[in-house]
C-alpha cells in the first residue's frame, strides 16, 4: 500500500506544548491508520491526503502532496481550470483531492478564476474523501460569496483557457528534451526513494491569493479563525501572543491597559492559546474580518504589594519588584 505520507514528530504541536494533546489528523482518517504514537500504519494507508488538510501545523509530509506540484499546474493553468485526481485524469500530480483544505482552493480561485473540482469518481472510490471535499467546498463558497467572487463547481471539467497553449520555443524543447532523457535514465537505475516534503499551505497562500481576500468589514465565513477573549476572566498576562506558533496574536500596552490585536490570515485554529490560558479566558471562533484587529482590551492588575500596574506572568498576584525585594528580605 502507500508510504508517501509521514508525521514529523518536531513540528507536532503534542511535541512542543505540554497542555496539548491534538489528534486531528487521527480523527479525519478514514481508514484509521494512524497510530496513537503518531505513525502511519503503511499498510492500511491509501494515500488520501485527509489528514494532511487536517494538520494545523503542517506536520504530514507528502511526496505527492506538494508546494511544486501546486505551483507548477498554477503556471500551467493560468485561465479557467479544473482539479482533479488520477484516476480521472492521468495527468494530475495528486493521486486524491483529500489533501485540500479551504486556503488551496481560495489560492486556487484567486483573482475570480473559474475552478471546477472533478469529485465524480470520489463516490465509488476512497472512503471518506467526498465527505471531506464537500465540508470544504461549502467553507470555501460561504467566502467567495460573501466576497462576491465566482464559486467552486463540482462535476464535469472546464474547457481551459487558450493561454494554456503555449508555443514552445527551441531552447524549451530541448530542455524538455533533456529533461526526458534523465528521467528514462533514471528509471533505467531502478526505482529512487522520494523524501517527503512539506506542504506550506499558508505560505502559499500568502503568497498567491492574500491580497484577493483581504477585507476590514465584516464577513460571513468559516475559513479563517480567531480568538473571543472574556473579559472578566483575562488578567492580561499576554501568555497567548508569546506562544502562538503563528504570531496570529499581538499585544500593545498604553494607558494602564494591554490590547489584544489578531490577524485570522495567520491563524491555524491550532488552539494552542485556548490551551495553555492559565485563566481559561479564551475561546475560538470565526474571524469577523480578514485583517488584523482587535479582539480584545484588558486593564493590567495592579500590584498587591506596591499597588503598581503590572502585567503578570498567569495569576501572580505581585509585581517583579515586590517578588524580588521580597526574595531579598529572605536571604537577609
């Protein structure tokens, strides 16, 4: 069976946050085949790609799954295009559509580019997948029109648009020429083992479609997250912004009070604030807009001992002057 997909244990939140405990990619596997230590089993794995869409962190590696083959058919595709798997197109570089997640396709669909997904097959072939492409597809909808942008269609594929026919010239003839003869070459020597890559998805779309989305009003949408911070419960210590993975969060102090500032472009709904809130002050949600704002503004505590506005370190009742001064009367 297929062996392509693989965890790395360094970028899984379970390995660098201690309150954590994720188990997305095990939940969206419709075989099953991921085991409580975060193996793959390769025997049961049939290459879907689900639980590499569902990795807040992009931790699933992929030789098939990759920022090339995206990259590569967005060049080759500039006008209307359709997405689909191998087995309906031999062309394709993706063996399953279960690896795309609501940001590829808006990467796909930017600048009102026509996409079509071609899921015809998905019904009689891998389990699971044409649920998954359908929850996706409807998160993706739900944005473009409510940024009124073309929709995603499903079923029978587009005619592409005529600057796909490129002429190739004679210096790119030969090097596909060249290119051709290495491959034969290769496969000559027998087969190679392909090292797993990672799959930036939100690198990607920063990098292709960031600018066709970015909105200060507000939206209808379940793509991007962000934070609700009570504020009842906060005691603006600003834990959430020092150990965000993404640096989705900021803090600004002025005035005796801390402000909180998020940007759901950055965030991966990882969870990693709500988490570790030593006040369990916060919660996820869907992002109101598409550009930084803020989410909160907390007034620090004041100090117990000095009365001083401070910001704390999660429920100290002291400032670090008193702390230290207090350390010092104790060595005394």
């Amino acid at each position: 069976m297929a062996a392509n997909l693989q965890i790395n244990w360094d970028l899984c939140i379970n390995s660098n946050y201690q309150k954590m405990h994720c188990d997305l990619c095990r939940q969206s596997c419709p075989l099953q085949c991921i085991r409580e230590n975060f193996t793959i089993d390769a025997s049961l794995c049939n290459d879907c790609g689900v639980c590499q869409s569902s990795c807040p962190r992009e931790a699933i590696f992929s030789t098939t799954y990759t920022e090339c083959s995206i990259e590569k058919w967005l060049e080759d595709h500039p006008g209307a295009i359709s997405i689909s798997c191998q087995r309906q197109d031999t062309a394709s570089p993706w063996p399953c559509l279960g690896f795309f997640d609501a940001r590829l396709l808006l990467v796909f669909a930017a600048g009102g580019r026509q996409v079509v997904i071609d899921d015809r097959g998905c019904p009689a072939c891998k389990p699971g997948v044409e649920a998954h492409l359908q929850n996706v597809l409807a998160k993706t909808n739900e944005l473009l029109a409510a940024k009124e942008r073309p929709l995603i269609k499903q079923g029978e594929p587009v005619r592409e648009n005529s600057q796909c026919s490129k002429s190739i010239s004679r210096r790119d003839f030969f090097s596909q020429l060249l290119g051709a003869t290495v491959d034969t070459v290769r496969e000559a020597m027998g087969p190679v083992t392909s090292i797993p890559e990672r799959l930036p998805k939100r690198d990607l779309f920063r990098r292709y479609a960031l600018q066709s989305y970015l909105s200060p009003s507000a939206i209808q949408q379940q793509v991007f997250r962000s934070i609700v911070i009570d504020h009842t419960a906060c005691q603006a210590c600003g834990l959430c912004a020092k150990i965000c993975p993404q640096k989705a969060i900021k803090t600004q102090e002025e005035r005796g009070v801390l402000h909180f500032i998020h940007d759901p472009m950055a965030c991966n709904g990882c969870g990693v604030c709500v988490g570790n809130c030593p006040r369990r002050a916060s919660s996820l949600t869907d992002a109101r807009q598409l550009e930084f704002y803020e989410i909160a503004a907390i007034r620090l505590p004041r100090c117990s001992g000095c009365g001083q506005l401070f910001q704390p370190v999660a429920d100290q009742k002291f400032c670090f002057e008193c702390l230290l001064k207090g350390k010092t009367q104790i060595l005394r």
